[in-house]
C-alpha cells in the first residue's frame, strides 16, 4: 500500500495552510481529503445572503500571501472563497486534495508507524503524519424542537443554503441571532413579506467600519506590499488589544471589558429608540463570555414594522408555522434556522481517532479533560497534528491560529529530522503542565472571573469549562510554537527506518 508523507482532512484554510508548511519542509507526497466538492471549507460550504467576513480582511488572510484585491474593509463571503482558491492554486497544493471523500476514522498502526485512514467507501489511505484540519464550525446543529419535522414549508439551515427557496413575499421564521443571523435577517427583511426572528440569547453587536477599499489604496496596497502589511498590523493590534485586555485579563482589567460592553451598548441606543425593543436585545451576561458581532444593518432591521423580535421561548412547530410559549402563533412559509453548530458533541474529533494502547481520542478528551499540547499534539497519539484541538484557537482572526501552528510544525518536524528520527509523541509531563499553566491563566479571563452563566455559549464545553481559545495573547503563542523545548516531545525511530 503507498504511504504518504501525510494525510490531511479538511481542505479548507486550516488544511491548506498545513499542506504549504509540509511543502516547504520537504514532505511532497500528500493528500488532502475533502468530504465538500471543493476547497475553502467555511467559505465553501457557507453561502447564505449577506455572508463577509467579520474581521478585517488584511488581517483575516496569510500574512505571507497578502492580497491587494480586497473590494471591502470586510470582505464578502465569495472572495474568501476565491483567495482560497487563488492560494491553493500558487502553492501548488490543490494537486493534493480529493473531493468528496468523507473519512470515518483514523488509527494509529504500531507495526508500521504509519496512520491508517478509513474512507466511508471502504478504502484504507495511509500516511506517515495525520493532520486533522476538520475546522471549529463544521457539523450543523439542528434544534431540538418539538414538531419541527411536521412544519409544511420549506426548512433551510443557513450552512445548507439553497438559492431555490423562494424568500420574495413569504412569511419567513428565523430561529438564532448568532453572528450568521446578524449577517442574513437585514438580507431577508428586504425581499420577506414579514419575518419572525426567534431569539433566545441577545448578541453583542458593535459598529462594523466597513465600507468598499478605493481603487487607489488596493492599487497602493499592490505597488507597496508594505502598506498592506501596516493595515494588517493595525487590525491585529486591535483584535490582540479586544481580546487580551478585554476577554482574557477580566479580573485584572475589567474597565477594558466595560469598554467593549459600552460601545455596543452605545450602538444599541443609537439605533434603537424603542425601549421595550432595546431591553430585549440587551445582554444580560458580560461582553466576551460570547462571541460578539459587528454589524450596522442589523438593529435598524428590527426596528422595522415589518419585522418582529420574538423573545417567548418556542413551545412546538407544527405544519403551519411556530407556537410560542403563551400559546402564540406565526404562520410560516419558510423556516431558516440559524442555530449554530455542534462544537462539544460531534466535534474534538470530528472523526473517531484511535492512538496508541487502542487510545480513542473522543472518548479519553470526555472522560478525562479536553486538552492538547499547545493546541496541536496529544500523548498516546504519535505523528499526529490535530489543528482543531482546545487551546488552539489563538486571537480573534483563525489565520493567527493557523501561522501559530504552521510555525509549531516547523520546529517539531525540524526537530525530528534532526534527530534522525521519524515518530514523535508529546509527553503526558508536557501536556499535564500545559493543561495546568491554561487552567490558571482561564482564571483571570471573562470565561471564569465574569457572568457568563446566561451566555449559552459554544465557547464552553459539555463540562462547563471554556477550553477553546488558548488564554494567552497570540505573540505569546507564537512565540511558544516557534520556541517550545523539544524535550516535550520524545522522538525515535519507527518500524519503517529500522
Ligand atoms: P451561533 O453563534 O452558535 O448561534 C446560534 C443561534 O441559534 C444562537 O442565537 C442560539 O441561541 C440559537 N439556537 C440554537 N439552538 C436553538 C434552539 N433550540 N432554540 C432557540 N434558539 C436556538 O451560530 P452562528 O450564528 O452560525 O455563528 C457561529 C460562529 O460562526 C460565530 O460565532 C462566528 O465565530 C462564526 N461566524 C463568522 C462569520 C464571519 O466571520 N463572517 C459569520 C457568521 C458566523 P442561544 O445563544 O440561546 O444558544
């Protein structure tokens, strides 16, 4: 059977990022296995109405393939999917992916240090390094609503978007006011005859200061490459600044939180005049427990007479539209449900991953904690990258995410090589002590010190703990990646070099 240099699923920007560091590290044979038809994940799958980008897009991009092209401030969704493709096609690395492939499950073969990857077909793919690049956000979560499959309309989940449903002059429910509601509910108030939005939870939503690049700064941005990368640096210093002195130094600095929090509090006044309206869009939880949105389109929209913010809990659906709690009903013709995802349940893994000693990654992270080695690497799981771990994500754009665990690899595979080596494990000593080291440190962010507990945030997991976002700044991240003591490793000499 061939074995690859690596197997990597997921070909969106997590993968594709993964399978250009392998390149530069002299690891040719690849393959990249892709359940979509096509590259750019996310930005793939995701087409509703009004998708863009909501962190700037000279920093929500590689910051080794800068890209001048940018039509907006925040991008719309269809050019992140073409830069997608614009850098996959330049790094050569779209030779390397199948489409279509959904893969089951990976194990660990101890007799030829190798991974075996289960395909759904039944094919067996084998590579000596995994990467799982499956993305955070990628398993759609459905409500548990009573009678929801009795509903006579038409039903459509906003990551399984479907241009044929006819929105024009309907009578439209839209249950979630999550980040992709904020984007889609001013997109279909403009064509819906009446639209219901379902909230359950307010959203934190502050001014978006977006607006089209002119022709002559994307032209600046071309011809003086370092013009760009000053934006870029702009944008993420602020991102860094939200986030570090805002979400993770809570206990320390609470007065930056409260900065966050006034803002939108302040957009909220501003657009809505409404008092009743207003306290129904007022969060009740501390700014950061959440993830908050920028958007200058949304509140006007509710506003609308045309619009109404249905805050009584849903009781059932049935085939003619949603019954609310008091007994209240709206007649529906098209149900869109913007419920989010599964992060806790059928994520971390997406797929079953089994390690050494029959180690099964979902079942050890739930009966013991969720943890990896800086964000990337887990005890018992050999050769393995696991790009969507806890503790991996680092800052607010995914990209720091991505170039943090890019410079990871280099370091450890540099170090493999090095040592004549071809297997490499992390410690459990090393994992411990970093489980150890984001426990205390989460002590002092929002997640911990604030008032999350109305929140019903998909930060926190099945346990009540917030091990998603590493609690350390990203330079501090990155630093780590590109200077972690290789001795939180062992290496040695697999079956195949012997
Ligand atoms: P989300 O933030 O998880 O929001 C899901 C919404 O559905 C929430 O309002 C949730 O209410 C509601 N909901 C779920 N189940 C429900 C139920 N059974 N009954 C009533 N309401 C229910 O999902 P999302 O809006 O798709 O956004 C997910 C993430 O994607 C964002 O946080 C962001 O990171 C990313 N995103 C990014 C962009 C961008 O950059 N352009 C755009 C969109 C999304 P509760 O809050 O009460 O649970």
């Amino acid at each position: 059977m061939r074995i690859h240099d690596a197997v990597i699923v997921g070909a969106g920007f997590g993968g594709i990022g993964a399978a250009i560091q392998l390149q530069r590290l002299g690891y040719d044979d690849l393959v990249i296995l892709e359940r979509e038809d096509d590259l750019g994940g996310t930005w793939h799958v995701n087409r509703y109405p009004g998708l863009a980008v909501d962190i700037p897009s000279a920093t929500y991009s590689y910051s080794f393939e800068p890209n001048p092209h940018w039509s907006r401030h925040f991008a719309p969704g269809p050019e992140l999917k073409r830069y997608a493709e614009h850098v996959a096609e330049k790094y050569d690395v779209r030779r390397h992916m199948r489409f279509g492939v959904t893969v089951d499950g990976a194990r660990w073969d101890e007799e030829s240090s190798t991974w075996q990857v289960n395909l759904r077909d039944g094919e067996t793919v084998a590579g000596r390094f995994l990467l799982t690049a499956t993305g955070f956000l990628s398993q759609p979560k459905l409500p548990d609503i009573a009678g929801i499959e009795d509903f006579a309309g038409t039903v459509v989940h906003t990551t399984r978007w479907d241009d044929d449903v006819e929105l024009t002059g309907k009578r439209v429910g839209i249950i979630g006011t999550g980040a992709t509601a904020v984007q889609l509910i001013p997109e279909l108030a403009k064509v819906t005859d009446h639209l219901t939005v379902y909230q359950r939870t307010p959203i934190y939503v502050s001014p978006k200061l977006d607006g089209p690049v002119p022709g002559l700064v994307r032209g600046v941005f071309d011809k003086v490459p370092l013009t760009q990368r000053l934006a870029r640096l702009a944008g993420t210093s602020i991102l860094e600044v939200m986030m570090v002195a805002g979400v993770l130094h809570y206990r320390n600095l609470p007065a930056a939180n409260q900065l966050g929090k006034r803002a939108c509090e302040a957009h909220l006044r501003r657009q809505v005049k409404d008092p009743e309206l207003r306290a129904k869009l007022t969060p009740d939880y501390d700014f950061g427990c959440k993830r908050p949105t920028f958007s200058n389109t949304y509140y006007p929209t509710l506003a609308r007479p045309d619009v109404d913010l249905e805050t009584t809990s849903i009781d059932h659906v049935d085939a003619g539209g949603i019954v609310t709690a008091d007994g209240r009903r709206a007649d529906l013709d098209v149900l869109v449900l913007a419920t989010g995802f599964d992060l806790w349940e059928t994520n971390f893994p997406a797929i079953e991953i089994i390690g050494r000693e029959g180690r099964d990654l979902g079942k050890w992270w739930r009966e013991t904690r969720f943890n990896a080695y800086e964000g990337i690497a887990v005890p018992k799981f050999p050769n393995f990258f696991s790009l969507n771990s806890p503790y991996s994500y680092s800052g607010l754009s995914y990209f720091t995410t991505i170039e943090t665990q890019m410079a990871h690899m280099e370091r450890l595979l540099a170090g493999l090589a090095e040592r004549d080596a071809d297997v490499f494990e992390a410690t459990e000593e090393a994992s411990d002590a970093f489980l150890e080291r984001m426990t205390g440190l989460l002590g002092d962010s929002v997640f911990n010190a604030g008032q999350c507990a109305t929140a019903r945030s998909y930060y926190f997991n099945q346990h009540g703990e917030a091990v998603l976002l590493r609690p350390t700044s990203t330079l501090s991240a990155h630093r780590e990646a590109a200077r972690f003591p290789l001795e939180d490793y062992t290496f040695s000499v697999g079956a195949q070099a012997r």
